[in-house]
C-alpha cells in the first residue's frame, strides 16, 4: 500500500499498520487518519508497554519516511533537544584563521563562526528543517519525563512549527513533520500543550486482540504457545505488580518460549523464564508466591476457551 492510499482513509490506515504487524483498533486508526489529514500532532498517553513508541515508527515505514526520535529525560534543554553549537571545531577554524593570517574583520568572523555552518542540529531542529522529499516523522518519546520548562519550549514549535535561534533567526518548516508525543502519565500534562495535539489514551488490548498481536508479531510462533502466553500475561496483570507487563514483554517473552523449544506454557519453563515478563525481583516473587502452577493452569484453560487450534 502506497503513503498516499495510507493517507485517503481509516481504513488505509488500519491496513498499512497490519500489514507491518501494528494491529490498530479504529479509535487509534482514526485518530492517525486525522493526523495525517490535518497535519497536527498527537499525544499517545497509555501505560508502558501498549505500543505507543511503536506506532510512531510503523508510520514512519508505511509513509517511506525518516523517524527522528528525541528520546526526553529529566533536565533535558534545548543543546540537547534543538541545537548546539560545534564548539570543537569553531575553536579550530579560529586557530587556522590565526595561523594563515586571513585578514578578515570580526564580525565577519563571528558571523561564520555562530552560522548554518558551525550548527549542530539536534532531533526537533532536524525535524523542521529537514529537506527529504518525504516529512520526516518526529517522536517525542516521553515528554512526561521532562520539566516544565521544556514543555513550555514545545509550545511554540507544536503551534506554528518553527523555532528561533538568536544568532540565525527564525527557522519555520517548509513541510510539517509527522509528530508523536508518548507518555507514561508519571505526571500531567500542562493543558496548553494538549490543545495543541489530538489526544489517544492507548489501552491495554484484550485478551483476542493480544492473542492476534502475539501471532502478527512472532508468526513462527505455535498458535497455542501465542494464546497461552498471552493468557499467562493476562493473569500477571490482574495481580498487584509494581511494573505490570505490557505487550512488548508477552511478545519477547513468547519469542524466548519458542527460542527454548516449547509449544505451550507449563510450569517449570515459566518459572525459568519470568525474567523475560517480569523487569521487578520484588514481582517475581509475588508470581511465584501466588501459586504458579494455578496461574499456568488457569491460562491454558483460558486459552483453550479462546478456540485457538493447536499449531
């Protein structure tokens, strides 16, 4: 499917994003849909683990386009988010200059050394200025992450897609970049910098849609082995967890599964292997404690339940 069919319609959307394994409902197909058509960014809010990094790089493969990724962190600022400067090599072309005797004045000289040529772009700089002939997709990956302060920077690029750098003025996309914000919901969100994207809450799949998941993702894997492990995951999130698995973890966890030769979950391989679901000591325990053997009998009912065929 080509970008252009992507773009015509839900539909389009839904498509592309099966067809590299990304099983979109149509709540976050539409709301990508919109994106596209009306060139606004989005926030994708939802527990770790629901695919809401992954969707921004599907797009940016069905759309043949360049993902730029700004990954935020506490006390992130704009060296490291729009630009810096090529401090090292300012510093050499000034010693050249001297060594050569160029004759040239000062502020030509300053002009030169603070210009395009000496400027280091970062992610969000990259992303408004970028010439490809495809807009590149920008993820802001967990802007909850970061301060106030950045936040507040964010502002003025989500609205009129420009940025100004003193020394060179005000740098304004000729075409806008697809844009994705993630966020974990550590903390809220000002409500300025939500009015200025389209909102999805990306839940946690159900069971079926798991199951589908498990199978786009690791087609070489049993169809019981996908079912029973996503049942198994099912399980774990009903437990009180300090780090409750989400989709990524059933599907590695399935990829580790079939790497060791099994068709189906039972206990004793589950127990070895929880270090691939589980990311917490503390919740490793607690499986274990909550009588495994039950959790693993319980999921292989379930899946059994589903109607999943045995592969």
């Amino acid at each position: 499917m080509s970008s252009n069919e992507m773009r015509d319609s839900i539909d389009g959307v839904q498509q592309a994003l099966a067809e590299r394994s990304y099983l979109a409902d149509r709540g976050l197909a539409t709301t990508v849909h919109l994106a596209l058509k009306l060139g606004k960014p989005v926030l994708l809010e939802g527990e770790a683990g629901v695919g809401k990094t992954e969707l921004a790089k599907v797009v940016a493969d069905a759309l043949g386009a360049r993902l730029i990724r700004l990954q935020c962190y506490e006390g992130i600022d704009v060296a490291h988010a729009l630009y810096d400067w090529a401090y090292a090599r300012q510093m050499l072309y000034i010693r050249t200059l001297e060594a050569t005797g160029d004759a040239r004045q000062g502020e030509e000289v300053l002009d030169e050394l603070f210009g395009p040529r000496f400027l280091e772009r970062r992610p969000l700089l990259d992303a408004i200025a970028c010439d490809d002939e495809v807009p590149p997709v920008l993820l802001i990956d967990e802007i909850d992450r970061a301060d106030d302060e950045f936040e507040a920077f964010l502002l003025e690029l989500l609205s009129d897609f420009q940025v100004t750098i003193p020394e060179i003025g005000t740098i304004k996309a000729e075409r806008r970049p697809v844009v994705f914000l993630t966020s974990n919901r550590t903390r809220e969100l000002h409500e300025a910098l939500k009015r200025r994207c389209l909102y999805m809450w990306v839940e946690m799949p159900d069971l079926e849609r798991e199951i589908a998941i498990v199978r786009a993702r690791v087609p070489e894997a049993p169809e019981r082995l996908a079912a029973q492990a996503a049942a198994f995951v099912h399980e774990l999130r009903a437990l009180d967890l300090t780090k409750q698995p989400g989709i990524a973890e059933t599907i590695d966890w399935t990829q580790a599964l079939l790497a060791l030769g099994h068709q189906e979950i039972e206990a004793g391989v589950v127990d070895l292997t929880l270090g691939s679901v589980l990311k917490f000591h503390e919740d490793i325990g607690r499986v274990r404690d909550a009588d495994l053997q039950q959790l693993v009998e319980r999921a292989r009912a379930t899946a059994d339940d589903a109607q999943i065929p045995a592969g």
